[in-house]
C-alpha cells in the first residue's frame, strides 16, 4: 500500500455566487493553462446587467496564478502599502472563498459561496 | 494656484472618493479584441428630452437616504439631498467638511443640436477642483415597472466615465463608472448608491418657488466645450473628458478655483443655493479636538442637549471637521430650515459615539442666495 507525500491542492473552479447589499454576481472559476479565470455568468448591481451568453462573454479577471497559498495576479510593482497584487483569492472553506481587490490603494474583501447548480458555458 | 491644463502631470482623478491613487477594475473585463477598445474613439449621442427623459429631473427630487460604497468603502448610511435650484436644475450634493465635497447636479441644456439633460459632477476635494460634464445618453424600461438613464462623459462618453440611475417608485440606484479620465480603457463601477426618498416636500415646495420643472435651458452648451481649459492626459493630444481640473494653492477658495480651472458653470453661476458659516467657540472640553457638523430637518438632541438617535435619518449634510479649524463653511446649500448641531469627536474615531460632546440643536432659516453665519456656543453636554 502506497501513499501519496503529495498533498493535492484544493479545486476551487466551479460555480460560485456573491450576493451583498450593492450587487449580486455569479462566477464561474475555471483553469486555464494553469491560470485561473472568472467568467461572468450574470451580474446586477441595480443599473448594469450582464447577462453571458455566446455573444456575451465577460472576466472579473484572468490570469491568476497560484502563490503563496492564493491565487494572485501580480501588478507592475508594489503599492504604497506593499500589495503587489490586485486580486487574491483565498480558500476559506470548502464553500466559501476570500475575494480581495486592491482598488485605489485599499482592499475590498468579499465571500464567496460555491453554488451547486450546474452551469452551461459558451 | 496651478491650473490644470493640457501639457500636466498625472492627477489621481476621483469620481466619488477620499483620496485615490489608482483606479477599479472593470467588473467584466471583456473577451477578445471585438469589446475592448484599444483606441479612445468618443461617441457622444445625447438623448432628445422633447421626445423622452424630461423626467429625469422630477424624478431625481427628494432628500434620499440609504447605502453607499465608495470603491472599497462601504457606509451603512448615507444621504443626498436633491432639490431644484432653478426652472430646470436640479442639485445634490455631499458634504464631507475638511475633505472637501462632491456635488451631482443635473439641469436641462441644448448640446449637439439636441435639448437634452447633463449632469454636473465634481467639487473641490483633498485640494483639486475638479467638475465633469456628462450627457444623457440612453433610457430604458425596465419590466419591474422601473425607468433607467444612463449619463456618459459629454466628450470621452462612455468609454471614459458614465454614470447610471433606475427609479422604480422611491427607490434610487444610482452607480457611477469611472476610467481616470480615459487612462483605463474600461470604467468600472466607483460608487454605488441605493436609496429611498424620504420627505420630498422640501423638494416640492423649492420646485414651487423655482417654477421647476420647465424644458429650457439652465446653461447653454450648444456650442459644445472649449477645449482650452479641459484636462488631456499626459501623453494623449487632446482632452477624453469634458473635465476641469484646477490644484488649490494656499489662498484659493472655490470661487477663484471655478475661474482658474475654466469650469464653464461656476459656482457663481448658480441661482437660489446659498452659504453658511458655522463658527464652533471651543471650551476645555473640546479644545483640539476635531468635530462634525450636521444639518437636519429634525432636532438632533433633546432640549437638555442629548443625541436623539432616531432623528438621524433627517440628516442632510454631514461634514466632519478637523480639529484645526474652528469654522466650517456650507457652500452650495438649499435654502430653508435646518437645524444646526455640532458635535466634538472627543475620542476621536471619526464616529459620533459615547461621550462625544455636543450641545441642544440651534435652529436656523437660510434665505436664498445669501450667506449667513451661526457661532455655536455651550459644546459642554457629554452623550
């Protein structure tokens, strides 16, 4: 009997949704080239609609690699408070993940939950 | 002074924030080459309001009340206060004392041969005057009975800066894109704004005083903008924004800062709006302390001088103070009955909280276009 000394890193792609007092999104994290990604399934936030279809085909972001036990997308040198990311995120539990942006020099932090419905891509 | 004109150096631009040095990431970034533009290509269509969106400006009445989020910044209350100022303008504005402020006003203007409605979007904040102009641009119905109307920069359009409000009954969504001024090829949301209207009579009877609403011009930019003052981005050969920038020196106020930015609706040009200077007489108790000043439809504090939490929400205008000044002036500031209260942060954590000083509510009536002054005195009632 073998085991394995790797640990596997968790998987965080799948469905996942944000539902706060300013906006309701859902996401969909998928693995691209070793990249992550976050396509935008739909997204409301009282004026704008995003609604993906085919024709329709929208990121949060691309191109965050793992780091540091995160996600991050690095950005062209350190900010005034050391952040050299502009987006992480970081696996809370198996249900939920910590969303960071960095947006003009502060940090907004959001959760996410995974959702289970099953999710149609173009 | 230091005019902000075409050949000068970058400046954080801020739609709606306390200092920025960077700007937010679009929502969407979009997929492929066909959504994201490379290239600044304005389109700029505004609205004809003879045929749809007159009622953007009655709608916009009433003193609203709700949540914000400023970039990452989430306030649990906030409140503006939109009354008419004239036939066909309508103002708002946010008042954040030593910070500066940040108004929003929209009135009816002929642009591009077209009657339509702009809006007026900037104030003098962290020191930079700052006013863009934005367009009405589009309208939708939504099914859930709600109207929509979008706002795009009158030059750069929606590529550099938009803003969007729905209405449904008295509900308010108000959010704003930005771009810094066309330095990010895609806004991205800035400022959300969800709100109810509460008491919109003040609204209605200065609507009656002003003879609002009426589809004539309020200021005539049928002549478009001149581009000798509008700010261009380093690098770039002409300005992405209708936008005017001017840096505070240390002998500026808002009025030299209107003429030196070129801001073609100046804060002189208003009618109706008046001023008022609250002039605090400090004590032992509240000597270096900094202070908030708040102007309310109702008392703030019992007749002994003690916080009356539940009047709160008749809040409209809500300054804090830093402890170096001993006055602070209302500028832009609807006419009417308001009372005054100051209250000492005393703990200084930048919340009205247990043992904050204050004193009872003072009462006063502001007439238009005139600038009054009101000196309080007995800051000694401990909450």
């Amino acid at each position: 009997m073998f085991f394995s000394c790797t640990r596997s890193e968790p998987d965080i792609t799948g469905r996942w949704v944000i539902d706060n007092d300013f906006f309701k999104a859902t996401y969909v994290l998928q693995m691209k080239e070793g990249r992550l990604t976050a396509l935008v399934l739909d997204y409301y936030d009282g004026t704008t609609r995003i609604s993906h279809n085919a024709q329709n085909k929208q990121y949060l972001f691309k191109n965050l690699e793992r780091e540091r036990g995160s996600f991050i997308d690095g950005i062209s040198g350190a900010t005034r408070k050391g952040i050299d990311w502009e987006f992480r995120i970081t696996q809370m539990a198996n249900d939920t993940l910590l969303v960071e942006q960095q947006i003009s020099g502060k940090v907004l932090k959001e959760l996410w939950v995974r959702s289970n419905k099953k999710y149609e891509t173009f | 002074m230091k005019l902000f004109k075409k050949e000068v150096w970058i400046i954080p631009l801020l739609f709606f924030t306390l200092g920025c040095e960077d700007e937010i990431r679009n929502i969407a970034a979009n997929e492929g080459p066909v959504e994201e533009p490379t290239e600044f290509s304005p389109e700029v269509n505004p609205v004809d309001i003879n045929i749809d969106g007159f009622d953007l400006l009655e709608n916009m009445q009433g003193h609203w009340t709700g949540s914000m989020r400023i970039i990452a910044d989430d306030l649990d209350w906030f409140a503006f206060d939109y009354r008419p100022v004239s036939s066909s303008h309508i103002f708002g504005i946010f008042e954040g004392g030593s910070a500066g402020d940040l108004l929003t006003s929209f009135f009816v203007t002929d642009f591009k041969d077209k009657r339509t409605i702009m809006a007026r979007n900037g104030g003098l904040l962290n020191g930079l005057y700052r006013t863009s102009y934005f367009v009405l641009d589009s309208i939708r119905y939504d099914n859930d009975n709600s109207k929509y109307y979008r706002l795009v920069d009158a030059r750069g359009g929606a590529a550099t800066m938009f803003m969007e409000l729905r209405f449904k009954r008295d509900s308010l969504y108000f959010n704003a894109y930005t771009s810094r001024l066309g330095l990010n090829l895609v806004p991205t949301r800035h400022m959300t704004f969800k709100a109810k209207r509460e008491n919109p009579d003040l609204a209605l009877a200065a609507a009656q005083y002003v003879g609002f609403p009426l589809n004539e011009p309020a200021r005539d930019f049928s002549r478009g903008f001149s581009t000798e003052y509008l700010y261009v981005n380093p690098g770039d050969t002409e300005a992405r924004s209708a936008t005017f920038l001017a840096e505070q020196g240390a002998n500026d106020d808002i009025f030299s800062l209107a003429d030196a930015s070129g801001d073609p609706f100046r804060i002189q040009d208003h009618p109706y709006l008046s001023f008022l200077t609250v002039n605090i007489e400090r004590n032992q108790e509240i000597n270096g302390k900094p202070w908030f000043v708040y102007l309310s439809r109702e008392s703030l504090t019992d007749t002994d001088g003690y916080l009356k939490e539940a009047s709160f929400g008749s809040v409209f205008r809500f300054p804090e103070i830093l402890s170096e000044y001993d006055s602070f002036t209302f500028t832009y500031l609807h006419p009417g009955n308001y009372f005054v209260t100051v209250i000492a942060d005393v703990n200084e954590d930048g919340f009205i909280s247990a043992g904050d000083i204050t004193h009872r509510s003072r009462w006063i009536t502001i007439n238009p276009e005139e600038a009054t002054a009101i000196t309080i005195d007995g800051i000694n009632v401990r909450n």
